[in-house]
C-alpha cells in the first residue's frame, strides 16, 4: 500500500492505493486553506505541513497520528521590525543530525530546528548575507524551495533559491557559498551573465549513493554537477524543452533523473504530457508517456509535485498538476495510471 502527502490550495489530502488503480481519498485537514508542502520524517514518523493561512500567514504544524491533532511549531517567523514578513514555507526536509530539520521559504530564508521541528530559528548567516540586496524575485517569489543534505554529513548543505541561485555549505549553515559556476542565464544581457547571482533555479536533487552528484532544473536548462554543487554542466540536450520545474532521482542509481520539460511562454505541457528519464546522467533521455494524456493536454506541474518512492525496479513515481490531477507509475516510469482527479490545485506531492 503507498501513501501520499498532497498538498493543494484547499487543504492536506492523504490518498493511498496500490500502484496501477485510483487511490482513495483517505483523510483530509487544514480544509479550504493553502497547504503549501506536506512531508513525514521517516526518521520520527512525524508528519509536517506549510499552511499559508489567509488571516495568520504561513506557519508549520505537525502531528504525530496524521488526524485530528495538528500542532503549531514555534520560531517560524522573520526578526521584528524589519521591512520583510514571511510570505511562504515552499519546503520542510529531515537533516542529517537527530532532531534536525530544515524549512525554506519567502523571501530567501532558512530555518533550522534541533527538537524534531517543534521549535525553529532563523539561519542568519544566509539571512545576512551581503550579496542579499541582489537577490531577485521570480513570479513565484523569492524562495528557499530546494534543500539537499549530505548524507550522514550534517555540516554539508546545499540550498536553491529562486532567484539568486545555487548556495552551499560545509560548515553546518555557518557560512555560505555560491555554486553557480557553469549556470548560464541566458534571459539575461549577455554582459550581465558572468557576474550575476540572481540565477533562477527551478529544483536540486541530490544522488543519495553518489552525494556529490547533483541534478538541477534551471529557468533555461537542466544541469549536472559532479563536484557536489561547485560547477555544472548542462545536460538538456535531447529534451524537447529545456525549461521545467521539478526533477526526481532514483535513489539506487546515482545517474538517473526524471523531468517534466513545459513550455517556457506559458510554463505547461505542450500538447502531450511526457516524463524524460535518463540513466547515464544526462547523455541521452528517453520519453516515458505510455498511460499518460496526449492531444490537447495542457498540464502545469510545480516544482514540488513530482516525487518517488522506493528505488530500482520497485521505484514509484507520482506528479500532480494545477488542474487537480494526479499521475502515477509503479514500473520506474514505463508506464502511468491515474491517481486521482478532480482534486484542487495541487502544490506538492509527497510518499508518506
């Protein structure tokens, strides 16, 4: 049986099934508000949830039984009188560390929690961080949305931020450092490429077998890094599109990657809606479609949609798209079914 955490604009939904049929509609919370990410720590078994509520703005609950009792975690908020205020949590990721968790958000920041994500402080390293004044929203805002650990390596981090790039650290979030060499904007003026930091990253993967192989989804590109995040390099040749939001590993192959390639004028499929999948890190792709709408589909996947679960041949693939639908694969990608339909506007899915 397979559980997912999704996430839409009215609410917590929790389906569950077996691959290859429809999933059931198992639960529901936070009706009618924005849940923006949704996500278990396999760690705990706790369950987390980013509510962007219309009266008390964006806050993190978690529950330890996934029903009725929600509670609310402490901290998640921006230093008093400043001009900012916190407009999003985009993402919440299980750290390397016992207890540690980390949440990312608009406009730009990190948080960290040490107590199983029941209390949570600002990262003030990357907060204050000189380069800031330069960082430029996107139409999404200016997020923390990609949040890629090290594994058993809790002093290793790297983050995407929409847009001001790829950020890394080896000290435990201490100090930061760009890792944009390679990324090229090419929406930008030309003279204005080299020494730009306001990259607009899409996602960040990490290959959780080989950790110093990264998978990125650019404004304009998909990208490899094989120096843990200090320079990329463009793999999108093959793809029909080089713009797309969410990219997926497997975790049992270190050269595997999953993309939804959308037109860049629009930002939605083209007609046909196709997973790419490449397993020789991005020399080739091969389309994955069959069970998957083809003709007239005109599908939006945000970058938090698409998500697996297992590994190998026992690997499961889920998106969900803005129109409320949600696909699924129980054969690695090969083939597609559906999920669930008829669901709001969907913003992340995740296994349970």
């Amino acid at each position: 049986m397979t559980e997912l955490l999704v996430g839409t604009r009215k609410g917590l939904f929790v389906l569950e099934g077996e691959p290859g049929a429809e999933f059931a509609i198992r639960m529901r919370a936070f009706v009618g508000e924005p849940v923006d990410y949704a996500v278990r720590d396999p760690r705990t078994g706790r369950v987390f949830a980013a509510v962007t509520s219309p009266f008390w703005g964006p806050r993190i609950w978690f529950s330890d039984d996934l029903g009725d009792e929600w509670q609310p975690a402490r901290g998640v908020a921006l230093p008093k009188g400043g001009q900012d205020a916190l407009k999003r949590v985009w993402v919440i990721v299980p750290g390397e560390a016992p207890g540690l968790v980390y949440a990312g958000g608009d406009p730009g920041v990190l948080f960290q929690s040490r107590d199983d994500g029941e209390t949570w402080e600002l990262n003030r390293a990357l907060w204050e961080h000189p380069t800031r004044p330069r960082w430029r929203r996107d139409s999404g805002g200016l997020s923390v949305h990609s949040i890629a650990p090290w594994p058993e390596e809790p002093q290793r981090l790297a983050l995407a931020i929409s847009a001001a790039g790829v950020w890394l650290t080896e000290d435990g979030g201490e100090t930061w450092a760009h890792g944009n060499d390679g990324i090229v904007a090419d929406y930008l003026p030309e003279a204005a490429r080299a020494t730009a930091i306001d990259l607009c990253v899409h996602h960040l993967e990490r290959a959780p077998r080989r950790p110093e192989r990264l998978f990125l989804q650019f404004h304009g590109g998909v990208y490899r890094s094989d120096d843990a995040g200090a320079s990329w390099t463009d793999i999108a040749a093959g793809l029909p599109h080089d713009f797309g939001f969410p990219v997926v590993l497997d975790p049992a192959d270190p050269d595997s990657a999953y993309v939804i390639p959308v037109t860049t004028a629009d930002r939605v499929t083209d007609g046909d809606v196709v997973v790419w999948e490449t397993r020789d890190a991005g020399t080739t792709w091969i389309a994955r479609n069959h069970g998957l709408p083809q003709g007239d589909a005109y599908l939006s996947i945000l970058r938090q949609s698409f998500a697996a679960t297992g590994a190998g041949t026992a690997l499961e693939l889920y998106f969900g798209a803005t129109s409320g639908e949600i696909f699924g694969s129980g054969d690695a990608g090969k083939s597609w079914f559906g999920v669930a339909q008829r669901l709001p506007a969907i913003a992340s899915v995740r296994p349970a």
